[in-house]
C-alpha cells in the first residue's frame, strides 16, 4: 500500500530538469541572465551559442559580420568561456551545450574553465563532478539546422572520439544528445523522428565500437550516456505516444543490437524543447497554451517522461524573448511540476488499449523507415545521397499544404482570425529583446586583448599538435585540450581542423522533393501570371533564394524554393551559409529577374544592404529584392526604405500568396502593367 502524507497525498517523484534556452550580446551578459534565471528557480543551464561560435569562426572572420551575439553568446576563446560561468561553480552544475560541429572545443574550454575553479583539485578529479550534456548531433546538422562544417565521416570521427574520452574521463557528462527535435521543425511526420533520430544512434554506436577505443566491458556504459532531444508538437497524445515508441524501440535495439544487459543502460533518456515552429506571430498569446499543451506530451506518461524540459518563449516568433518572457515560461513548468498531482502517480496510460494501438502504428511505421535508411548504407549514406533531406523537404511541403488549405488548423493563422487587440503586442517593438549593438565590438575588442597576452609559440605548438594528431587514429580530445589550455581560439581550433579534414556542402534537398500534388485555383492564377509576364519579359522567370551569413536553418528558405518551382518560376537555390558577394555573382551569373533573402538570425540589418550595394555596384539596381525572416515590424520598414522591394515574417503563412507577391514586384520593377485577374495586363 502505497503511504501518504497527513492530507493524504502521495509522495511526489523528483520534477525533471528545468531549464531555459539562453546566451546572448555578451559572455557577461549571459552569465548575468544565468545567475538571475537560477535563482528564479532554474535547476539547470542550457545555453545558447552564437552563429560563429558554432561554425568555427572568430569574430574578426568576415564570415561573422553581422553575426556576433545575435542567436547566442559568442565564445571565441577561454577567456569568455570563464565569464561565461563566473560564479556559478561547474562541479555543482548540469550544464546543457547545444553545440555540434565545434562541440569537442566546448567541452575542453568548459572542462578547463572548471579546473580554474578548482585549483585545489587534479584535472581529472574536476573532470569526474562534471555533469551536463553537448548536443553534438551533426547528422541532424545536415538535414536540418546547417551549423555543420567538416564532411560526415570526418565529424563522426570527432564524435566518437568525445565519447570514448567522456566514458572514462568525464563519466556523469552526456557526450551526444540525439536529436530529433530538429528534424520535426524541418517537416517530419512521427514515424520518421523516431526512424531518424534512431538511425543516428545506430551510425554513432557502430562508430564507437568499430574505433577500438571502448572495450566491450564498457560498451555498455557508452549506450548508457547517449541521450537524446526531442520535440514535442501541439498534438500531445500522439506525442506522448511518440515518446513511448522511442522507449520500446530503444530498448530493443540496444538490447538485440549491442547486447546491454543492465536495465539502466537501456533507458531512453531524453529532454525536450517543445515546439517553436507551431509558435505564431499573429495573435502570439495563443502561444502560451500550445507550450502548456506539448510540455504535458513529454511529462504525463511517467514511463516515458523527460528528464529535463526546456520551454520556448510565447513572442520567439516575434524576436528575442525578454527575461521576464523566459521566466513565465519556467514558471509554467513549476506550476505543472509542484502544484499538481501529477508526480504522484504510477503510469496513468498503462493499459490504454487506444494509446497501446497508436504506439503500435508509430512503431511499426517508424521501423520500415528505418529499414529503408538501413538498406542505404545506414545514416551518412542516407544524408549524403540526400534521401533524408529529400524526405523532410516533401513532407514539410505537405504540411504546409495542410495549413494554407485548412485541412491543419492553426487557432489565428488560418481560423478564427478575428481577434480583440492585444495588450502584450501593443508595443511591438518593446514586447522583444534587442541585440546589443555593441556585441559585436566588445568580442573583436575581446580577441585582440587575448591574442595580445598569450604565448604564441605554445598556441601555434599546440594547434600543429592537433593537426598531426588529426591525420591519425589518435583521440583528438587530448590535443583538443592542450590548445584551450595554451590559449587557442575558436575559430583556430576549427580552422585547423578544416585544413586536414575539408568542408563539406549538404544537398539541400530541393530538386527531389515532392510540392504541391495538385494545383487549386489560386495556385493555378499565379502559375498563368508567372508565365504571362516571363512571356512580357522574353523568358522564364528566374528567382534566386539566398541565405546570407551563418543562419543555416533552412527550411523556410527551402519550401520558398519548392513552392516557386511549382509556380513555375526557374528556380537558382544553392543552399546555405553564402556571403553577400556569392549571392551578387549568383544573380549576376544566372541573370535572375528577383533575389528573395532569408535570414532568421537576426542579421538582416547588417546583411540585406550588403546585398544591395552589391547589387547596385554589379549594375542590377533594377532586380528587385525581397526579405523573408523573423524580422521585427521597426526593422522592416527600414529595410524598405532602404530599396527592399517586400519584407515578409512568419504571419506571410501563404506561400502561393508570396509567390503572387513576386510577380507583381517583378512587373513593378520592369514597369509592367499590373495583370488583371484573367492574367491579361491591365491599364498601368
């Protein structure tokens, strides 16, 4: 018989990790907004790194113009690694990296700044209290979120050498967190999260064991570290579902597979961002329920619940939240955590035969998709032919067909549209964050000052020493190490290791992927108005998407693509991460009739007029240009001032609109009359 307290409660389970996605401006900043967040009741970091720091780029690379500070904390070197967690002790803390490309160099400044800390201590002694987790899932980095920089093989290898160091020299520390949760942002269906993400697992795993550097006695250890992250969407029981398949799959697997017999090296450890692609700008209140409605999808089902939940903001869509936007969202984890009952039951799902048959379906649905990556080659085949990226692309076109027909409804996008006006937006441009303007100064300002005191012959010693070790089988977190400790950079560490292992291009996933099935009426009207005036114009119309800068979440960019290519424009995409100047020589090149830019880092500011001097300087004042992104309302009027023709943010749900949008910015600035609505040009 289960005991009570004296009100005849249940003795609670202890609440999942709660933390909150953050790093911005400054490492000093951040650490302030840490420090404040803790106090609030924070059990965990998780922070947020900014595009450079995630490339392998420095803040003096021209690459990173207009990138400092924006997404995340730029961390170039040791010296903000230690601002960065200044009084906060890391022996104490579960530290959350989402990381990947440059995650080894992370790890090793984290686990120095944490000797630092602990003088009286041995390095290895420090490196056993660690505990947390970097994200380091490059494979998804390919599919989805484009900070990716060295080719496949090449990455795994850095992944496995940070797992077979962690498992012995860091043993409470997640040295890999799977991710899926980006995969369902870039459209995938629940079946091919869970095949994806475990796929993953599999082509990591296999590496492990084939490198030789993990016995077979602590193999099991290794499958017992790996966790993962998900994402949590708006449909919490088949979520909640979902989550129960990866654990009955997961556990197969690592038992058929791998052959681990411990129960607890079997478990399916996981933690969750819930869903910021089904966060609206328009009526953006509505947020704060879709948050509530998936954080229960990862937390009612107790056996299958996260072990540590972070929640988005209700205005991400709008721009960068605010501390008080990220401490309503901690808050709605206390409420569900302490104030419910929620922690005080067994499984309330156990022997529910709808939830038993719906997991069915996931897993079955899920394991022939597996077969299929498999039957490939495993994972890196299947990123390098594109098949994954393929997939993702046509069933987020699916998606987005869904909602512009209305078959998926979005409460205030695409039903219910009449809404009261709304005191939390009443002042658009104070309801987010601005980047600090000065962020990107004070980390160029920073990188001199370090340069200037370091020893240079030990750091070009120590980054020699990585590259030679780079050209054998030797775990590369030994020299990985040395170079923070002699006072390399980031962008050092990382440049180095481009020179011996190359960089690598993803398929962008467009030219397979499968559109719109069948063209409705309002497809068809702008299909006749794209080819009446290319017919005006003497050719096909030709429109070139371009992503400027670092941002590599493409999947805005990419259904643009698609859905242009179904409208009949002649489409010239060549994927992500160019510098204003490609993006020039590309227009210049393919003789394009209008450039559409997609930025959601931020950087929009800096980047777009770049974009139009070149073009101006290239003599094609006369190609429009439009802009697509998470761009706030003050911002896009400058833009247009400044010879933007259209700007676009995430209430523009409509892509068959936008394309009509772009015609009519095409005539305009070949000064065609407007077409009228059988096609024919009208009156000017």
């Amino acid at each position: 018989m289960t005991e009570t307290d004296s009100a005849g409660r249940r003795p609670k389970d202890t609440p999942w990790v709660m933390r909150t996605y953050a790093g911005h401006s400054t490492a000093t900043a951040s650490n302030a907004l840490y420090r404040t967040n803790l106090a609030k009741g924070q059990t965990g970091l998780s922070v947020a790194f900014d595009l450079p720091t995630q490339t392998g780029y420095d803040p003096d690379s021209p690459l990173a113009r207009g990138e400092v500070g924006k997404v995340g904390v730029p961390v170039p070197h040791l010296g903000e690694m230690r601002r960065l967690f200044d009084d906060i002790p890391l022996t104490g803390m579960n530290t959350s990296m989402t990381i990947n490309a440059t995650a080894m160099w992370m790890l090793a400044m984290y686990q120095v700044a944490a000797e630092e800390q602990n003088p009286g201590l041995e390095p290895s002694e420090v490196a056993h209290q660690l505990a947390g987790t970097t994200q380091n899932d490059i494979i998804k980095e390919y599919l989805s979120r484009g900070t990716y920089v060295f080719p496949p093989q090449h990455s795994l290898r850095l992944i496995s050498d940070m797992i077979a160091y962690t498992v012995h020299e860091i043993p409470k520390w997640n040295p890999i967190n799977i991710c899926s949760y980006h995969l369902q942002e870039a459209g995938a269906t629940p079946t091919q999260e869970i095949a994806y993400a475990l796929c993953t697992a599999i082509a990591v795993l296999d590496q492990v064991r084939s490198s030789g550097q993990v016995s077979e006695a602590d193999f099991g250890r290794v499958v017992g570290r790996i966790s993962f992250f998900v994402n949590a969407g708006v449909r919490f029981v088949e979520e909640m579902c979902k989550m129960r398949a990866f654990v009955r799959m997961w556990e197969e697997i690592t038992r058929d597979r791998y052959g681990v017999e411990d129960p607890k090296m079997r478990r399916f450890r996981y933690g969750v961002q819930v869903n910021s692609l089904g966060l609206t700008e328009a009526q953006p209140e509505n947020n704060v329920q879709r948050i509530v409605l998936e954080m229960l999808g990862v937390t009612l089902s107790k056996d299958a619940r996260a072990r540590a939940v972070q929640l988005p903001a209700w205005n991400e869509a709008l721009g960068l939240p605010r501390p008080w936007d990220q401490q309503w969202s901690l808050r709605l984890q206390q409420v569900l955590a302490f104030e419910s009952d929620l922690l005080e039951h067994e499984d309330i799902f156990e022997g529910s035969h709808v939830v038993e048959a719906k997991v069915a379906e996931l897993v079955e649905g899920a394991t022939a998709e597996m077969d299929r990556v498999q039957a490939l080659g495993g994972a890196i085949a299947a990123v390098e032919s594109g098949y994954m990226k393929q997939e993702l692309v046509s069933a987020h076109a699916a998606r987005r067909a869904r909602i512009e027909n209305g078959d998926e409804v979005i409460v205030g996008v695409n039903r219910f549209e009449t809404t009261e006006p709304s005191p939390l937006t009443a002042d658009l441009d104070g309801a987010i964050m601005a980047a600090d303007p000065l962020a990107e100064q004070a980390a160029l300002d920073s990188v001199a000052a370090w340069k200037e005191q370091r020893d240079e012959d030990g750091v070009r010693a120590a980054l020699q020493r990585l590259a030679e070790d780079a050209k054998t089988d030797t775990n590369l977190m030994v020299a990985t190490l040395a170079a923070a400790r002699a006072g390399a950079t980031t962008g050092e560490w990382a440049g180095t290791l481009r020179e011996v292992f190359g960089e690598f291009r993803a398929p962008t996933g467009v030219g397979g992927a499968v559109g719109v099935a069948e063209a409705g009426a309002e497809l068809t009207d702008v299909r006749e108005r794209v080819r009446a005036t290319g017919e005006e114009l003497g050719g096909r119309l030709r429109l070139l998407v371009g992503k400027p800068g670092l941002d590599g979440h493409s999947n805005g960019a990419e259904q643009v693509a698609v859905r242009a290519r179904d409208a009949g424009f002649e489409v010239v995409y060549q994927g992500i991460r160019l510098t204003p100047e490609q993006i020039v020589s590309a227009a210049v090149a393919e003789d394009v009739h209008c450039v559409g830019l997609s930025i959601l880092s931020g950087s929009h500011m800096e980047l777009v007029p770049s974009v139009l001097e070149g073009l101006r300087a290239a003599g094609l004042d006369d190609v429009p240009v439009i802009v697509g992104g998470i761009i706030p309302e003050s911002d896009g009027r400058l833009l247009m001032q400044a010879g933007v023709a259209a700007v676009y943010t995430p209430k523009d749900f409509g892509l068959t609109a936008i394309m009509g949008g772009i015609v009519e910015v095409i005539r305009a600035a070949n000064d065609l009359a407007p077409l009228g609505p059988d096609g024919d040009a009208g009156q000017p």
